[in-house]
C-alpha cells in the first residue's frame, strides 16, 4: 500500500513537471511575440522608416530602401530624376557609397548634373546587350566630376550590376538611346544597322555610337561621320593618287623628242 502511494506521488511529480514546462514554453512564445510586434511598431514609427532587407541588395547592385531613403536627397537634387524608377535609383546610390562619392571632397568627387535642361539628357534605357534583366531595360546615365569639366558614363543592369564604366576627361557629353537596327556607322563611313539598342554619345566636337559587342563581351565605340566628313573623305577620293608636281615631272620631255 505505501508503494503505491510512492508510485502516485511520483507520477503527480512528473506530471507537475510537464505541466509547467508546457506553460513556461506557452508564455515565453507569447512574450516574444508580443515584443516582436512592439519591436515592429517602434520600427515604423517616427521619422525613420524600416524595411525588409531585400535579398538582392547583396546578391546584385542595389542599395537596401534604408540608405537610399538617407542618401536620395543629396543624390537626386532636381525634379528632372523623378520618373526615373526606384530600382535604378538604388542602384545609383548604391554606387555612389561603394566609391565613397558621397564622402569625398574637392575634384574626385561625382555627382549628377544639377542643371535642369541637362539632367534628361544624361541618362537613357535600352536592351544594350541583348539580355536585360527580369526584362526590363538597362540604364546609361553620366555623372559630372566636382571639376566641371570631366565626366563618367556608367551601364548598368535593372538590378543595377555595372556592365561598363569610362570616364572622359575634359569632356562634359549627353547621351540619347537608340534601338536595333537604326542606322549607325560601324568602323567604315557607311551606314549599317545596329545590331542592338545602342547609346549615342555627343561630345563638344564629335559623336560615337556605343554598341555591346556579343563576341568580345564589351561595349565598343564607333565614330559617327557628320555629313562635312564625309563630303572631306569624297573629295580626297577623287584626287589623284600621284601629286601635281610628281605628274608633270613624269612628263615626256619635249626638248628630246626623235627628229
């Protein structure tokens, strides 16, 4: 009869057990989401907005929304970059932090253009390589060095992965987007269709068509001829391979003609 009545007093000891692990589990799983939610509304209250870390911020070129919330003002000055997509947009940003643009002083630091009849003009969309990204298009835009006078032109994906960079030195050029099979010049003065959308560059004394070359893997510039070159590069055609004096010289002389 004792042991029996061991034996159940053991039992209740063991069921006891149970019985406050299983409420100790039940209120911490109610403490922890009750302090996430408090966690959540602290987050998205005030001034300073949270969001979810988006995978690919890491994975390709785009800044998370918190620093392109922070830095788009100091980035995006004018009106002008205001129906330019977010996604391209964080992608700028997210260049400007990894060359530290947003840090340096003086003549090494980028911008883009404040001037308000320039800013449509510095950037364009368009399938350059043939391969855009969750089909939407990529994006050339330039930037202007604190020089005034040198420039940068970055081709980027919509996931913002950096497809070409080249910087131009004493040179402040605007670029305009055309599509596959406009007519371009491609290494010899005779229009040819382009074989991709392409990005025509105009500096202050010329003009070259930017095109993604599928062989090489790169972005190649061709010259474009302005109508005067090509009136110049007719007209040497035409002259005479010899020069005027080397043909009078060749000249039979009259003085030794046969009698």
């Amino acid at each position: 009869m004792e042991e029996q009545k061991k034996n159940g007093n053991a039992k209740k000891k063991v069921l006891l057990t149970i019985i406050i692990i299983l409420v100790a589990i039940v209120a911490g799983w109610f403490i922890y989401n009750a302090g996430k939610r408090n966690g959540e509304i602290d987050a998205l209250s005030g001034d300073n907005v949270a969001y979810a870390t988006d995978a690919t911020a890491d994975e390709h070129g785009l800044a998370t929304m918190q620093d392109y919330e922070y830095w788009k003002g100091a980035t995006f000055r004018i009106s002008e970059y205001d129906n330019i997509p977010v996604n391209y947009k964080r992608a700028i940003v997210k260049i400007f932090m990894d060359n530290k643009y947003y840090e340096r002083d003086g003549e090494d630091q980028y911008h883009l253009t404040s001037i308000k009849d320039r800013a449509p003009k510095i950037y364009a969309f368009g399938n350059f390589t043939g391969r855009s990204q969750e089909g939407k298009p990529d994006m050339a835009f330039l930037l202007e060095k604190q020089d005034f006078q040198s420039s940068a032109l970055f081709v980027i994906s919509s996931l913002g992965d950096i497809l070409y960079w080249k910087e131009y030195s004493s040179d402040l050029p605007i670029i305009n987007a055309f599509k596959k099979g406009s007519k371009i010049f491609i290494d010899e003065p005779t229009l040819e269709p382009s074989p991709l959308d392409g990005i025509i560059i105009q500096f202050k004394y010329s003009k070259d068509a930017l095109v993604y070359n599928s062989q090489l893997k790169t972005f190649e510039p061709y010259h474009q001829y302005t109508k005067e070159e090509l009136e110049r590069d007719h007209e040497e055609s035409d002259e005479p391979d010899v020069e005027p004096e080397e043909a009078t010289m060749q000249q039979p002389d009259s003085s030794k003609t046969a009698e």
